[in-house]
C-alpha cells in the first residue's frame, strides 16, 4: 500500500517533470524563432535582388537597432557600466567588423548567391572564431577542432563550387559566395571582440552602440545612394524593407537572442547557429522558390557538423 507521503511525492515529482517538459517545448520553440527571425534578413537579401540600395538599407536596419535599443545603453551609461570614452575605438572596430561588413555585403551578395549559400557561409563563423582563438593564444586546439576545421573546408568546396570540381579549377564560382566570405570574417571577429567590449554593460546596451557605430560607418555611402537614386532608396518598396530589416533580423533577432542567453545561458542559446542553415533552407523554399539541392544537404551537413566538433570540450 502506497503511504500519503509517497503519493504526494510522486505527484510532486510528475508536475516537475511535466513542467521540464513544457521549459523544453517553449526553449525549442524559441530557439525556433530566433534563428528563423535572423536568417530572414539573408532571405530579404536574396528576394530584393538589388531593387533597394545596399547600403542604405542597411544605414537604416542598424539606425533602428540603435534607437530600438538606445534605452538598455542609456541605462548602463548612467550606472557607470558602459564608458563610452575609453571604450570608444573598441566600440568603433565591433561596430565595423560586424555591422558594416556584415550589413551591405549580406545584400549585395544576395543578388547573385541564394539564400541558403549566405547561410551556410555564414555558419563557419564559429570554427573561424575557433582558430583565431588559437591564434591569439586564446584557446587550444584539439583533435576534434582540427577535424571539424576540416570538415567545414571540404562542406565550403563543396557549396561554393555546387559540386563540380571543374569550377574550383576554371574559379567559375558565384561572386555572391566569394563576397560572402567578407561578412563571414567579419562576424567572427565581432564575436570575438564584442564580449570584450565593456564586458560589465548588457548584452543589448552593447548591441546598441555597434549598431550606432556600424550605422555611422555607413551613412557615407548611403548617402552618395540616397542622393544618386532617391527613386529606389525613397520608394515604399524600400520603407517596407528598412522597417523589416531594422524590426525583424534586427530588434526581435537580438532581443530574442539575449533573452535565451540570459534564460539558458550563451552555450546553449549558440544552438541558433546549427538552426540558422535550417530555417534559411527552408523559408528559401517557400518564400523564394529556391529549394535546398543534394549539395546544400550534404555540405551543410559537413559544416554543420564540423562545427559541433569544434565546439565540443
């Protein structure tokens, strides 16, 4: 016979389990939704094709981040945790190498790469940080890292070549893949930078003050664009496309992205990073009609899992 005690013990624990169960549904749902809302920007760069000015476009995506998040980054100033003054050439350098390379070139790319190439390109990102790591004299080297860098060359031939050996040996490869390597190096030195980067504000306060600086680096050229073809930069086609970019890839991607992190912390909150190819894929499908080939399965599966090698401790 099952004592008082005992049954209420196991009901305890059932409700425990079942609200695990429900903390894991609404993770994955969230981790879902995050990597979903970061590869629409790659998906809007592919789908305008050129018709707004890469630059400008991406002036106003940062702009909006700053302002978005402009209140996170007052509120650390005032407590003292974000200085801007000795901070400012660190700011400068994040804000370029992740903002302004990887605003305009993203859409410039998309014009003769598809979606699902910027993506994957894109998900080396993690084994470059890696090495420059190693580099720097940051991180050691294992042999799983050295097998995912691996890995993750032969997924990248694979991709940028779509295939055909006979491409890497003519270089008969889509500039947009090449191109895309930019903004690939330049996400990897951000992400190794800006944890470094007044490491005692908030992650959205930090995201603030890139964003300003990336917006900064590139409000000369949007301006030249804006001045040259105001009927494409000033065209509703192009608002509706500065609004998206600054609202969806931009608040709702940091915001959510933050949150996850601060929810389960940033090691699990990187599984975007194995989610992102995923959700680019499949959006490219049925947004854009570029569905995924055996090449983009079998290279992104080879990065992908190259970059699970390298992370693994």
């Amino acid at each position: 016979m099952t004592s008082p005690g005992n049954s209420a013990a196991d009901g305890r624990q059932r409700t425990a389990s079942s609200q695990d169960g429900w903390t894991a549904a609404i993770a994955l749902l969230g981790f879902v939704l995050v990597a979903t809302a970061q590869v629409t920007n790659m998906i809007l760069a592919r789908g305008l094709h050129g018709e707004v000015p890469p630059f400008t476009l991406a002036f106003f995506r940062w702009t909006i981040i700053a302002a978005g998040l402009a209140p996170f980054a007052i509120a650390d100033m005032r407590r003292g945790r974000l200085p801007l003054r000795s901070n400012a050439l660190p700011i400068l350098v994040a804000g370029f190498l992740g903002m302004f390379l990887c605003g305009a070139p993203v859409y410039i790319a998309g014009t003769t790469t598809t979606a699902i190439n910027i993506a994957l390109i894109m998900s080396l990102s993690p084994i470059v940080v890696l090495l420059l790591s190693r580099l720097l004299g940051l991180e050691k080297i294992g042999v799983l890292q050295v097998l995912g860098m691996g890995l993750a060359l032969v997924g990248t031939v694979l991709i940028v070549s779509r295939g055909d050996p006979r491409a890497l040996a003519e270089l008969r490869m889509a500039p947009g893949d090449l191109f895309m390597l930019l903004p690939m190096l330049g996400w990897s030195g951000y992400t190794l930078l800006q944890s470094r980067v007044a490491s005692g504000a908030t992650f959205l306060a930090r995201v603030s003050v890139f964003a300003a600086a990336g917006a900064l680096f590139t409000l000369p050229v949007a301006a030249w664009e804006m001045w040259h073809t105001p009927q494409a930069a000033f065209a509703p086609r192009a608002f509706a496309a500065y609004v998206f970019a600054g609202l969806v890839p931009g608040l709702l991607a940091y915001g959510g992205f933050a949150y996850l992190g601060g929810r389960f912390g940033s090691v699990r909150a990187s599984i975007s990073v194995y989610l992102a190819p995923v959700a680019s894929a499949l959006l490219s499908w049925i947004i854009l009609g570029e569905p995924p080939t055996l090449v983009h399965i079998f290279g992104g599966t080879l990065i992908l899992g190259a970059v699970w090698a390298s992370l693994r401790k």
